[in-house]
C-alpha cells in the first residue's frame, strides 16, 4: 500500500481498454485510487470546456493525471499548465510512451536482452503512435530495426531521420522475405480511425497476416508483440504458439506501470 491515500486521475478523450484499465489496476494494486471518465462525451468537454480547464480542474482533485487525447501535443500542453504530473496515455498518431516502456520490459524479459536484436516493426507505421515511440525507445540500444509497410503507411520522416542518426534502419513491403532473420515482430494494426480518406484505408487495409504458415521459417525463438486490440493482422492460431507473448505484454503493463506511478508519486526511487 505504498500509494495508500494518492488519487490517479485518468482523463481519457479516447477510447481504451488496455491502457486506461492498466492505469487503474496499478493504482490499486498499489493501495491508491482512482477516479475519471473514459469518453469525453461524458464529461465537461461536451459542454465545450477546453483541456487546459479540464485539467487545472481535476488537479484538485488528483495527485497524478494519466491523459489519452486525440490531439497531438496535448500531453505536453496539459503538462504546461498542470500541477501535478501529467502521464501521456497515448496522445493522437503522435506517441505512446508507456507503451514503448512495457513493450522495452517485455523484451528484454523475454529475450534477456535488447542489443544486438533485430526488431520488425510492421503495419500502420504513419499513424501508429505506439511505434513512434517504441522506435525512438530502441534507438538508444543496438539492434537492428526493420520498417515493414504499405509504401502510404511508412514511417514518419521526422522520426525516420532521427532514429538513423543512431541506429541501423531498414525499409520494405515485404513481410515473407525479413521473418526468417527476425527475434522480434512487434505487429500493428492498420487505424481506420486516423484515416481522413475510408477509401485509403480499404487499399491497405489487410495488408499484412501473421499466420502459421508466415511462420514456417522463423527462429524457434522469435516472438511476437502487439500493442492490441488486434483486427485481422495476427491470425488467432497464432496465440497457441510459443511466438505469441502479446497477453503477456498486458500484463507487463500493469507492472511497468506500477512502477512509474511509484516513481513519479514519490513512493520508490
């Protein structure tokens, strides 16, 4: 009970189950509680209130905020005007930095390691914030990262060109011919919901399929990741392989987020 008394406070404007309920479980596992909305509809926001109200509001009530936004830049905006810590849950296509920590924590628990894997990232690599933030988070080890995309959903140029800057990078369409070599997929879902155009995304749409025969020639020991909720990019006889550890990573949320809730509240250092 070592948050025993503290209040987190999850402000979240966009859907989650994952990372909203993680969030809560942490608080409460580590003897705090927990109060917020899960839909911007039901909150002040539908009333026209804007962040920077909603925020220097619930800062009375809270002793740490977890924000999901569909804005970009809304984590580091609120942060500028709040009192208390502020915890980016995901803020638009842009990032998802918890998610990078548990996705780091799982592989290195599972691999024993980070330097010298090499790690494909693959999907919506435009519009996916949990890559975004998970290729910043590897570039600070050795591996060598792989980009596999749709030619319209490659990786941001921004964090293309800073990533290179320290790591070896490579680009491709094509899955079959990179999983042969590969410790780690880390799969991702192509976002309909970040797509301005739906006919662009029905011409991506499926675009990539692990199924068991994607995985005929893969390393006995390659795992597969993924943030979820999964559509159709990971096919469901895949889970009862000994790839699949993206169940495992939801656990692995809780705990790295226990662990920040600590840190930030004070509580371990």
């Amino acid at each position: 009970d070592i948050l025993k008394g503290k209040i987190l406070a999850t402000l979240f404007f966009e859907p989650s189950t994952r990372t909203r309920l993680s969030f809560e479980a942490a608080m409460h596992k580590l003897g705090g509680s927990t109060i917020g909305f899960a839909e911007a509809e039901i909150a002040s926001v539908k009333k026209g209130e804007n962040l920077v109200d909603t925020v220097r509001t619930v800062e009375n009530y809270a002793d740490v905020i977890a924000l999901r936004h569909p804005l970009e830049g809304a984590a580091r905006l609120a942060a500028e005007f709040a009192k208390v810590p502020v915890i980016n849950g995901g803020s638009g296509a842009e990032e998802h930095p918890t998610q990078a920590l548990l996705d780091l924590y799982t592989i290195r628990k599972e691999k024993g390691r980070i330097d010298g894997l090499k790690i494909a990232l693959i999907g919506d690599l435009r519009y996916g914030r949990t890559v975004h933030s998970l290729a910043y988070a590897l570039s600070n080890y050795e591996v060598e990262l792989y980009l596999v995309s749709p030619e319209t959903l490659k990786m941001r140029r921004e964090v293309l060109e800073e990533i290179r800057e320290q790591i070896s990078v490579k680009e491709t369409t094509s899955l079959d011919e990179i999983v042969p070599q590969m410790d780690v997929l880390y799969v991702t879902r192509i976002q309909k919901e970040r797509f301005p155009d739906l006919a662009e995304y029905m011409k991506v749409k499926g675009s990539y399929k692990i199924g068991l025969e994607t995985l005929k020639e893969a390393k006995e020991d390659l795992i597969i990741l993924h943030p979820l909720p999964r559509t159709e990019e990971i096919d469901p006889e895949v889970d009862n392989t000994p790839h699949a550890r993206y169940f495992q990573q939801v656990w692995n949320g809780i705990v790295v987020r226990m662990a920040l809730l600590a840190l930030i509240l004070g509580a371990i250092k």
